[in-house]
C-alpha cells in the first residue's frame, strides 16, 4: 500500500511539473501545490467563519471554483487564458466577502492576495498586477457596500501577494536565462571538442598516410632494383629492401588505425583507457620516423623541450607533424630542416624545406596549415607560413613577443601575437 502511495505521488508530481514545463514555467512542483492547497485552506476557514461548513450552504460551491483551475492546468494539462484562469477564484471570494464575518480577521480576502500571488508568479507581472489592482478594487466595492471591517489589511494582503509573485517570477527567469547559458556553454565545449577531436584525427591520418606513402614509394623503388639486378645476392637484397619498406607501411598503418581508435572512443560515455599524449620532447622521433621512411629530416634541437607544459609540447609537436606531412606531399624531396629551440625567455619551432622548381606552395589556406594556426592560436603563439626564397618556412613563436606586439620573420610577413598574417 504504501508503495502503490508513493508511485502514485511520484506520478502526479511528474505531471504537475510536465504541465508547467509545456507553459515554460519552471517551478517545481510544490510551489504551484502550495499556492492551490493555500487556496483552498484559506477558502474552507472562510467557510467555517460563516458556519456555511459544518452546515452546507450555498457558499460551499465556492470550494469548486477556486478548485476548477488547478484540475484543469495540474491534473488534465489544459490551459486557460490568464484573464479566465483566476475568474472562478476571484467569485468565489466576492461570494464569501458578500457575507461577512461578525468578529476578527476575515480569510475570503487572503483568498484575493494568494490569487494575485499565482497571476504575478505564473503569467508576469503585467497580467499579475491586473489581476491585484482587480482584487484591490473588489475589496474597495466589497467594504463601501457590504461594509467589509480592517479594509487597509487586506488591501496589504494583495499587496504583499504581488510583491511575493513578482519575486518568484524574477527568480524564475534568471534561472531560464542560466539554463540557456549552460546550453550554450555546453554547445561551445561540444563543439570545441569535436575540433580538436577532428584536428588530431587530420593529423593523425595526415602523417600515417604521409609516411606509408614514403615507405610505399622506397619500396617501389626496391622492386626496380630488383627486375635490374645483375646477379640473385643483389635481388634478395633488394627484395629484403622491399619487404622492409612494406613492413614499415603496415606497421605505421596499425598504429593510426590506433591511435584513431583511442581519439574517437574519448567522445563514448563511461571511462576510456588512458594513454601519454605525446610532447616536445618527442619530436626528435617524429623526425627520426620520417627520416626512416625515406625523407631526409635534419633536426636541430636547442635547450630542454621537456620544460614546456604538456599542452605546449602536444600543441608544437603537431604542428610538427602536419608540417612534415605537408612536405611529403608538397615537397621537392629536398632536406627538412627541423629546429626546436627552448630558452628563458620563450620557445621557437620552425620548419624549412625547399619549395618546387616551377610549383610554388599556395597561399596556406589548406585545412592542414589552417589546423596548425588554430592549434598555434589556442598557445597563445605567433604562427606563420609561407614562402622565404627558395624555401617554405613554417615558424611558431610562444613568449618571442608580448601578446599584441609584432614582429618580423624572416620570410617577409608581419604576424601578430595570435598569428594573424599581414604583407608587410
């Protein structure tokens, strides 16, 4: 029995709120509850005032007209208009005023302040304060015919009624205007990390791709050295060649089919495994696996790249990577230089290679280089691309410069402290 109770309260609760949230009113459940419990108190006290309860009179039907309104919004979902919704309460108090009390405080009044409580409180101050100034001139009417004793208190009553309803209305939209702050905070960090899920991916895909396609182009290379060598010592070496560089393709391949993975399970719910993002310090053997695969890297590293934070190195060694995935696809196959240099006063990465006879790089606007300027704009760093004589120079500058302040590079461009590239 008492849990067949307690369903029952939980289902009526969550209908009363339900009706409430399809109107967009966000109390909870007990406040409209009180108000109508309130209501009707207030109703039957006035009743027992008149002796009209113990002896049913006529007066009783006012207990089903101030109970209209709350079944058909609580309990049936339906709505009626704000100047309707309050006229069956609002009779039911002129009938109970009409007859008035001999001795004390009168309660069919109070029925008027908690009605004026519920307009403010559910339809706004400006259908709520009708709804008071129609109950104050009720009370004016009622104590000028009727002859209705302590006018001035009851007037203060529906006064208070509105001021109360006007509170919980204010309270109720500020507390509309930060849910939709919060959907809105939680649509920018969704939408945030989807980017960065959808930047580590490119850069993942980008340099797997980059280096398989190394691997893939040296062991084409091998198989000519094997149709042209002269004697089968010379053919098993190169076919060794060949089944090295293909190795090597697959096993890069495996690892960003992981790495993949591992990047796209952070957006499941529930605990993922974790595992070490790379840093700074890892760029030496980004280049050492690149230059494995057939590229000619020259890496110059100056002072302790494991001084940067975690989300400094993570940010410089992708840019790292897109960089050198960049020059294996649009590079002449030239030597990579690539320097990484960390001091006191700030942190430089830059790296050059040179640019095609007769195919100029572009003007950066791939979605490679644009990842690397967002990455490079999340570190608060100086990033700038494009071409410096014969070469194309990636450079990246964190603490070189005061933020605002800029500064010359050597290709030519002017950036800005946010990495904003103007001709100079």
């Amino acid at each position: 029995m008492l849990r067949w109770i307690r369903d029952v309260d939980a289902r009526l609760h969550a209908r009363i709120e339900s009706s409430m949230a399809r109107r967009g009113i966000l109390y909870p459940w007990w406040i409209p509850t009180v108000c109508v419990v309130g209501q009707l108190v207030a109703v039957l006290v006035a009743l027992a005032q008149r002796d009209a309860l113990w002896t049913p009179t006529p007066l009783v039907a006012t207990v089903l007209l101030v109970a209209i309104s709350p079944v058909i919004h609580l309990l049936l979902g339906g709505w009626l208009p704000w100047w309707l919704d309050g006229l069956g309460t609002l009779l039911a108090a002129v009938l109970l005023m009409a007859t008035p009390v001999t001795s004390g405080i009168d309660l069919a009044p109070a029925i008027l302040a908690l009605l004026s409580a519920e307009a403010v409180a559910r339809d706004g101050v400006l259908p709520g304060g009708l709804t008071a100034i129609v109950s104050a001139v009720v009370i004016v009417v009622t104590t000028a015919t009727v002859g209705l004793a302590d006018p001035g208190v009851y007037l203060l009553e529906v006064t208070l009624g509105a001021v109360v309803g006007a509170m919980l209305w204010w309270q109720m939209r500020a507390l509309a205007a930060e849910r939709q702050a919060r959907a809105r905070a939680w649509d920018q960090a969704t939408t945030a990390e989807r980017e960065r899920i959808a930047r580590e991916i490119h850069d993942l895909v980008a340099h797997s791709l980059s280096v398989s396609l190394l691997q893939v182009t040296g062991a084409r290379h091998a198989l000519r050295d094997v149709t042209d060598a002269p004697d089968v010592a010379e053919a098993a070496r190169a076919a060794a060649e060949v089944d090295a560089a293909l190795a090597d393709a697959e096993s890069v391949g495996r690892q960003a089919m992981a790495d993949i993975r591992r990047t796209v399970s952070t957006m499941a719910q529930g605990p993922s495994e974790r595992v070490a993002l790379p840093v700074a310090a890892d760029i030496g053997a980004l280049v050492a696996q690149v230059s494995a695969a057939g590229l000619p890297v020259e890496y110059d590293e100056q002072g302790d790249p494991a001084a940067l934070s975690a989300a400094t190195g993570l940010g410089l060694y992708r840019i790292a990577q897109e960089s050198l995935a960049n020059v294996a696809k649009h590079g002449a196959g030239g030597p990579v230089l690539v320097r990484l240099a960390v001091t006191r006063s700030g942190s430089r990465l830059q790296v050059r290679n040179p640019l095609p006879a007769g195919r100029p790089r572009g003007d950066g606007a791939g979605s490679g280089l644009a990842g690397m300027h967002a990455r490079a704009g999340q570190l608060g760093a100086a990033f700038t691309a494009g071409p410096d004589g014969e070469d194309w120079v990636v450079d990246v500058r964190l603490g070189a410069a005061p933020r605002g302040r800029a500064f010359e590079l050597p290709c030519g461009r002017t950036v800005g402290s946010l990495g904003q590239a103007r001709t100079a």
